[in-house]
C-alpha cells in the first residue's frame, strides 16, 4: 500500500515538472509552444470526459457537444460582448455546463449503447445550429473577426495573445484547477460513490445510492470541464468551426482516454499527447494520418486494454 | 406496529405469474424464512420488497409508510438492506473500501466532497467493528473478487449491516457453500438477529439453516403461498411435504 502511495506521488510530480518545463524543453526536441498548449488543452478534455467514463463506468460519445459549446461561447463572448478573455471563459464554461445540467435528465437514466448513441444525437444537433446559424456562428466558415486579449490583471496586463508561453502558462493554471478539483472530488466520499456505481451499479443502488442522481453529478462535472477545455481551445486559435461540436470529435476525446488508460487519472493526458503529436507529424506526411491514428488506437485496445499507461505501469511493478 | 406488512402483492412477468396475490407480515425483530422449490418465486418476492421492480398489484408498507413506488435507495434510507442469491459486492475493491462506500452513505456522507477528520475516524472505527463481527479482520486490504465464496459473503451481509437496517433480506445466504461455511454464516446471521435486534427475512434452501434459526415460516410454491407458520407446524404440514420437503428427499 504504502509503496503504491509513493510511486502514484512520484508519478504525479513527474507530471507535474514535465508540464511546467514544456515552454523550455519542447522546442529543443523539435517541438513548439502551440503544440505543448494543444497536448494540455486536449488533454483536458480528455481527462474530463474519463471523469464520467473511467470512474463512474458511463460512455458518452457527445462530449463534443459541450466542448463545442463552451469553444463557441468564448468566441462569441469576444466577437459580440467584451474584449475579455477571463470573461470568455467564465461565459463559455458556464454555457457549456447549463446546457448539459438541462439536458442530463433526459439521458442519464439510458445505460451503454444507449446513453453513447443519445449523447450522439444530442451532439449533431448543436452541430447543425452551429452549421446553419450563418449570420451568428459564421456557419461552416466558422467564427472569425475575433482575438483572444491580454489579460488585464489590475496591476499589470500580461499579453497571452502575443505570447505562446505566457499563454501557455494561463491555460496550464486553468488546467491545474480543473484537474485538481477532479482528483480532490474522486478521492473524496462523493467520488467513491461513482467508483461504486461503475464496480456494480445493482449494489450501490441497493446500498442506497440514488445512481441516476449520481450519475446526472457526474456528467455535469465531466461537461463543465469539458467545456473550459472548449473555451481554451477557442483561445488557443483564435478561431471556432462546427467540428468542434462533431461527433468525431466526441470519438477523438474517447480514442484519447482510452489510448492512454481510462482507469487511470492521468492515462487521457498521454493519450491526449500521443494523439497530438501523431496528429502534428502524420498530417504533414500524409492525408490519411487518422487511418494510422485509428490502428494504433486498435492495436492498443487489442493488445493493452489497460492503454499505454497500463503498460508503463505493468513495467514499473514487474 | 408491524415493521413490515406486505398485502396481496403480484408480480406478471408477460403471462408468466411469478408472484400470485401474496401477503406477508414482520414484526421488528423477528427472524422469517421464505422456502420453496425452484421458480417458486421467492426471489421475486424479495425484488418486489426491495423495490427491484414494481409490483403489478398490491401493495407495501413498510413502518407505517405505503413504500410500494419508492426507489430502491429510499426504501434502504428508511431501513431496508437485502443481499442477492448470487454474491453482489465490488469485487474489484477491497474488502475495506466495499465496507467503506456502505458506512459513509449511511453516515449521510454520499454527497460529500470531503470528511472532517473526526467524520473520518468514526468512519474506519466502524468498518474495523463490522470486519470483526464478520471474521473479516485479517482479509481487510485483499479484493474482494479474490476470496472464498464464504468470505464475499459474508462481507455483502456486513455490507448490507452496514447501513443499519431495521428489516435485513437475505437470499438464499447459505448458497454454494462447505458446511465450515454455512456454520460460520448461520452464527453470523443468529448473532445479528440476537445482538443487533434485528428483523431478518432469509429465502434457504438448507432445511437445517431453516429450521435451526427461524421463528416462522412461510412456504410458496408456484408463485402461491402454501403455507405459514411455526418451524414445527410446517414440518408437519402434509401439503408442504408433498410440494416441497417430498421433492427434496426424493
Ligand atoms: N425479471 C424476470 N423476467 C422474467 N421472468 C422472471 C424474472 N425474474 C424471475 N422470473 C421468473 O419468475 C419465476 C420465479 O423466479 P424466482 O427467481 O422468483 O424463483 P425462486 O423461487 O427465487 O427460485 P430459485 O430457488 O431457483 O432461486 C421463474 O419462472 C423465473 O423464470
Ligand atoms: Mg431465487
């Protein structure tokens, strides 16, 4: 117990420096700022998305949704209200967050296929308003005229347009609030009912946990996070599309969690950086990176179930 | 008051009638058992108690209160715990983080997002008070999906414990076990009823279980009841005999 205890620490701290330094050692292997912002950005999603399915056994394939929608509200936030970037966050996460609160009922009582074919559906239809909405959303030219700005902290403005690494930085301390609150939520009673939920929904039902209620919890925390991870990917471009709201993005959040190991905390972020960077160098190679994406991803759930943490770890305790 | 009164419940399942027109009281305290041959519809019995699924006619009332459309989870709020014919429990945790989830939902603490350390301390001086009640002390950091049948047992009816009930279900405890076994869980569930004062309802097939610890009986058969009454009653009963004790001696 205890040597697990010091080797999930360690683990932790690793992540934690490698993130830190990101803006320093990227680019001296061939790396750049953008693409450590993208890894973190994704990675969030990713992360937030196995919040509902690595610890409480639930599958959307609708986060897309959520993504889209807090991406949507940062821009237009920018594009239509204030020149503010804490502002745009604050909208797009909050638009995000409402409308899966809304939506949650009507789904969280569908189990498997069900519930990912409905989150689906729920999906394309945000797609299609963003698709069709020309004179709001920009339709399929995407939302443009609109720049994320410096923030204006009072005492001093720190430019994280300019900037990447400032920029960077922003997104990374958004990231560790976001990430912090998930771990501190699963560690806590709330979270060991969702653990409960996914080990055997029948015994936590008839342990007297109301699991739709539990469940409905659960994907408003995992949409919200979602959704700011949405509202920085806005930033992060300076530009929203309609595929931000598309089911295949929703596939892309699962490829990632599962790549890099649903059944642990940090699994999704690796996934999410193999996912990037195999992104960054296929697609300069050839058009059909996904179909090489797409077996890798394969080739991981045939041979390590666990994803490619799963692996790391089987290394580090044989 | 009676704990429990159910009145003339039914359960249809297509054209099949699982459970026909049955009623049943249990007075606080009291240890029931629930007997029959297969298909009987014992176990329906139980899922219509429990709240598995609704009854398709009748009605429950559990300490006064009319339970029949209440969910699972708040007939266990209001004191109701059961256990499963085949074993449910979290095998993939340990046998203390299983015990942990039921002692922290029936300490109001589902919601919570954190625990006092005090919270906390209360918390695990309960889990360790039910390993021992249940001789689970020395297999508390095993998972529960790699012990003996008995002993996952055992920590589903301590998990059921754990949530304080008034009525306990069991189905069918004894199921699949050596008779080391089926001794351990018999003196568990005779403890519970003693010390804990505790009003148990067991569906067994072993008639030595049946007959050594419970106060009454009833019989069904084919989704009726049969029969009710004392261990001794029953054990005379012709009709019980032909339907069930018959069969089983053939
Ligand atoms: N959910 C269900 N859907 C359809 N039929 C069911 C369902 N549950 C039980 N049945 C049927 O109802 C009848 C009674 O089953 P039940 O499980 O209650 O019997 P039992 O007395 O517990 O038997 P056993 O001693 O084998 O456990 C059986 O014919 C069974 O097939
Ligand atoms: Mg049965």
């Amino acid at each position: 117990m205890r040597g697990d205890d010091l080797q999930k620490r360690a683990a932790t701290a690793i992540v934690w420096l490698l993130l830190i330094g990101a803006p320093y050692w990227l680019p001296a292997i061939g790396g750049y700022t953008e693409l450590g912002t993208r890894v973190v950005v994704l990675g969030l999603a990713a992360m937030s998305l196995n919040f509902l399915l690595g610890y409480t056994g639930v599958l959307s394939f609708g986060h897309a949704a959520y993504f889209g929608l807090g991406a949507y509200g940062a821009g237009m936030t920018l594009r239509y209200l204030v020149p503010s970037t804490g502002l745009s966050v604050i909208i797009g996460t909050l638009v995000g967050t409402i409308a899966a609160a809304i939506i949650g009922p009507m789904i969280i009582r569908l189990r498997g296929v069900y519930f990912a074919m409905v989150t689906i559906a729920f999906g394309q239809t945000f797609y299609f308003i963003a698709f069709r909405w020309n004179t709001v959303t920009g339709g399929d030219d995407g939302l443009i005229g609109w720049t994320r700005q410096p923030l204006n902290l009072g005492f001093a403005t720190i430019d994280i347009l300019k900037s990447s690494v400032a920029f960077y930085y922003f997104v990374l301390v958004l990231f560790a609030v976001a990430v912090g609150i998930m771990a501190w939520l699963l560690r806590s009673p709330f979270g060991r009912t969702l653990l409960a939920i996914r080990e055997n929904e029948r015994r936590a039902r008839f342990l007297g946990i109301p699991v739709d209620q539990h469940i409905w919890i659960s994907w408003v925390i995992s949409c919200c996070f979602v959704s700011l991870a949405g509202a920085l990917y806005a930033l992060l471009n300076n530009f929203v599309d309609p595929r931000t709201l598309y089911w295949s993005q929703s596939g892309d959040f699962v490829i990632m969690a599962v790549l890099g190991g649903m059944r642990s905390f940090w699994g999704p972020l690796l996934g999410a950086a193999i996912f990037v960077v195999l992104q960054d160098y296929l697609s300069s190679q050839t058009q059909n990176w996904m179909s090489f994406v797409g077996l890798f991803f394969v080739l991981v759930v045939l041979f390590f179930p666990r994803g490619v943490l799963g692996i790391i770890r089987r290394r580090a305790t044989a | 008051m009676s704990l429990l009164r159910v009145e003339n419940v039914s359960k249809h399942f297509g054209s099949l009638v699982a459970v026909n027109n049955i009623s049943m009281v249990v007075e606080p305290g009291e240890l029931r058992a629930v007997i029959g041959p297969n298909g009987a519809g014992k176990t329906t019995f139980f899922n219509l108690i429990s709240g598995f699924f609704p009854p398709t006619s009748g009605r429950i009332v559990f300490d006064g209160e009319d339970i029949t459309a209440l969910l699972p989870a708040r007939r266990v709020w209001r004191g109701m715990a059961r256990t499963f014919q085949i074993t449910e429990v979290f095998p993939e945790l340990t046998v203390r983080e299983n015990l942990r989830i039921a002692v922290e939902v029936a300490a109001g603490n589902r919601l919570n997002p954190w625990l006092s350390r005090d919270a906390d301390g209360e918390i695990r001086a309960r889990i360790v008070e039910l390993m021992d009640m249940g001789g689970l002390g020395e297999k508390a950091d095993r998972l529960v999906g790699e012990l003996a049948h008995g002993d996952q047992r055992a920590t589903e009816i301590m998990m059921a414990l754990a949530l304080k009930p008034r009525l306990l279900l069991l189905d069918e405890p004894t199921a699949g076990m050596g008779d080391q076994e089926t001794y351990d869980i018999t003196q568990l569930i005779r403890k519970l009823h003693r010390e804990e004062k505790l009003a148990i309802v067991l569906i067994e097939h072993d008639m030595r279980v049946v007959f050594h610890l419970a106060d009454r009986i009833m019989v069904l058969a084919e989704g009726e009841p049969l029969a009710e009454g004392t261990p001794r009653e029953i054990g005379a009963n012709e009709a019980v005999q032909a339907a069930y004790l018959g069969k089983a001696a053939a």
